[in-house]
C-alpha cells in the first residue's frame, strides 16, 4: 500500500496563539466548555483525521490574568467526546511523575472501552517545580530521575493492562462462570519506583493497550520514545533538524529491535490559513500584535531561568544563558528556542512573537496549497509519518485546514477518504499488542 499521512489535532483552548482568545470571535470561556471540544472532535471526525490530543500539567500554567489558564482533565474530557464521535482516536496526556501506575492503567483501559478502542496516552515525564510543590515536593525530580521512573511506570501499566487474558470473560450463564480466574492473574511487579500487585479491576481493553505516544526530544526522552512510544508528537523548526531527528529515532527503534514503521513521527505545525497569502499574513500580523509582550517576556526568563530584567525586548538574547545540562525541566524546548533565536538574529520581542504562535512549534501563514506543499514536502524529505495540526485559533483554524488543506491532500492521494478500521491502532497501522504475560508463561 502506497505510505499514507497521519494527521493528528492538537486542541488547546480557542487556540494555540498566545493571544487568540482576544480576537473577537473567540469565545474566553470555551476552555471548560465541553460542548466546544466535542464541536472540535465532530470537525476533525469529518476531516477524517487519525486523533485529536489534549496536552495537560498538574499545575496551573500561565498567570490566570493574561490569558485562559484553566483546563479540564483530560481523561475525563475523552469519555465526552467519545460519546458524540465513532471514528476518530481520542488521546490525552498524563505524568507519570504524579501518578501512580495502577490508577492511570485503569482510566485508560476504561476510556479505551468506552471508546471502543480510540484511546492513546501521551506519556510525559513533568517538568516544573511548581508541578512538584503541588505533590509535597519541594523542587522537580532531576531529569533522569524521571525518565527513569517513566520507563517503569510505562512496564508496570502494560503489565497491568495484560493481567486479563483477551479470553477471560467467558460469560457461561448456564455453567454459572463469568470468567476464568486463571485467566485473571496478579503482576507481582517489585521495582525502584513501584510495588504492584495486581490484576487490573478492569478486562483487557479493544486495543490490548492504549496507543502509546511521546513527546519529549532530549537525549533521554529519544531513547524513550524508542523503545516505547509508538507515535511522536515532536517540535522541529527547520526540514533539515527535522530529518536529522526522524532518522535518529528510526536508528534508535531499529536498534531496539522494533519496526521502524512502528514508530509514526509528527511534527507540529501551526497553520494560519486565508484565500491568499497576503491575507493570511495579515491575520498572523494580527495575533501577534495582540501578544502581551511583558508577560511573554516572564514565561520566557522563566524558562530560561533568568530575571525578565536580563532579556530587554529589543536586544538579542544574552550570552550568559544556561546549557542544557542546566537545565532540569523541558531541554530539548530550551535548546530549541535558543538555537532558533540564534540561527535568525532574533531580538527578544521578535523571539517573543515567533513562539507566540505555537510555543516553539513551527508555524508558517499561507494559502491551502502552500500548506498542503509544505505538508507534503517534509513527508517524502524523509521529515515526517505526518504532522501534529496545531491551529492558532479554534475552531476556524481547523475548519480550515479540515475544508480546505486535506482536500488537496486526499487529491494528492497522500491522506485517506474515509476510515479504513475501527482503532486508533488501525487508523495508524500499528499492530495490537501481544499479551506480554502471556509470552512469558509460554
């Protein structure tokens, strides 16, 4: 079969612009409205794309009165959108540095049989120490830390996931036998991080697992991803780091003894689409003047972790930044803004209107055509399985680019017309897993 796109939508609040619940079509309460989201997922559903994804933290980001900073679990939010779609794959982040194992391997197996089967979890590690003193702690884990309890945590829920047989529940009325108990077995998982017993209280879910996704860039957060994460939610700014990054990752599954192919690698990319490029321009234009540029200028000396008084908006970034080993929260997001600061000269206002649109994400203002050649550009510069569709403003940002951009690319017979399965495993071509408990009572 000729190699299809994937197409994910990224859903954040009116929209990933910093500043696009200001515009007047914006609706500043549509965060908590769950009738908004399930609009969004109906839209993305008639676009015929694979999934929507919400992002998620344990922490209030942002200042609360500068922008819309309050979001609903996302878990919870899945369950709602799965009632009013059929198709779509529904996936939702959540940290393992502040969860436990047995609690999410159950709201996922849950969400995947209320879906039937459209679920996926997008794994992150945290960081953040105002993450941390939400939970008793009084600064973040060091980074390996985390991913070293992430990588367990990860092996303790599919152990979870498996501790039903696919065959279990039998469901003999007439022999008075709901399931086969030997077929429901404990885990007796004993680790660094976790002690776990189980089973699960909940039978193997449609897929076996839950799609598995990944979004970290860091050295540790590669190796993750190759081993377990079987779609990459990735930010690259330029083609070039983009297929310097697919390539990698490939190796690195390769390496691990997985297919390749089982790793789909999906950019971000922040569309700002009009009839004609002037228009589109404009309307970029637009947004970034609504940027508060004092407020941007704290979020980035926070990351930077600097004083806003060492970043004047109109001088380029200093030299006396920290390195990424520096740094124990988002590195690769670090390095990236840096090295994208530095590579165009950037004063802080102009770094400060470039992240606006998509925190780091690549964003690009043009016309339907010009977006679906980009689009297909990077998919065959051996750059990306597809992209992570990031729409500065919602909903018309993805009404857009689900009306006018994958027309064109179903035209190109780079995207589907319809759905060909009934998973998120499916929509992506991923194999159900094996039962792992089951390998190593063979």
């Amino acid at each position: 079969m000729p190699r299809k796109l994937h197409l994910n939508a990224f859903l954040m609040s009116v929209g990933h612009h910093e500043a696009s619940w200001r515009l007047p079509e914006s609706d500043p309460y549509a965060s908590w409205d769950v009738k908004h989201f399930q609009n969004l997922a109906r839209i993305a559903e008639r676009g015929k794309l694979d999934s929507v994804f919400f992002a998620d933290s344990p922490v209030l980001q942002g200042d609360p009165g500068r922008r819309p900073a309050g979001k609903l679990e996302p878990t919870v939010l899945l369950t709602a959108l799965a009632a009013v779609t059929e198709h779509i794959g529904l996936i939702a982040t959540a940290s393992t540095s502040y969860n436990e194992p047995y609690n999410l391997a159950r709201r996922f197996a849950s969400v995947d049989h209320v879906s039937g089967g459209r679920a996926g979890w997008n794994i992150v590690t945290t960081a953040g120490a105002d993450a941390a003193r939400n939970f008793g702690l009084d600064d973040v884990p060091a980074h390996r830390d985390r991913y070293e309890r992430a990588a367990e945590f990860v092996e303790v829920t599919t152990k979870l996931w498996d501790s039903w047989t696919d065959d279990a529940v039998i469901a003999d009325k007439d022999a008075g036998v709901h399931a086969d108990a030997a077929k429901v077995r404990p885990i007796n998982h004993r680790g660094r991080w976790f002690r776990v017993d189980g089973p699960l209280n909940v039978p193997r879910s449609p897929q076996g697992w839950p799609l598995l996704v990944q979004a970290g860039s860091s050295e540790d957060g590669r190796q993750f991803a190759a081993r377990y994460a079987e779609a990459v939610f990735t930010a690259q700014q330029t083609l070039a780091e983009a297929q310097a990054f697919y390539a990698d990752l490939k190796q690195r599954a390769a390496a691990l003894g997985r297919d390749p192919d089982h790793i789909k690698i999906l950019p971000g990319i922040v569309p700002v689409i009009a009839a004609t490029e002037a228009e589109a321009q404009e309307l970029d234009a637009e947004l970034e003047r609504l940027i508060s540029p004092e407020y941007a200028r704290r979020q980035l000396a926070e990351r930077f972790q600097l004083d806003p008084a060492d970043l004047p908006l109109d001088e380029p970034l200093p030299d006396n930044l920290p390195t990424e080993d520096e740094i124990e929260g988002a590195k690769s997001r670090f390095t990236l803004i840096v090295d994208l600061a530095r590579r165009e000269n950037l004063t802080v206002r102009q770094l400060i209107g470039r992240l606006g649109g998509g925190r780091g994400h690549r964003t690009f203002a043009g016309t339907p055509e010009q977006v679906a050649d980009t689009i297909e550009d990077w998919f065959h510069s051996g750059a990306a399985d597809g992209f992570n569709i990031m729409p500065a403003v919602l909903p018309s940002g993805l009404t857009a680019f689900v009306d006018q951009v994958v027309p064109i690319l179903q035209d190109r017979e780079l995207f589907r017309t319809d759905y060909e399965g009934t998973t998120l495993r499916d929509h992506y071509g991923l194999p159900r897993p094996v039962n792992s408990l089951e390998l190593t009572t063979v």
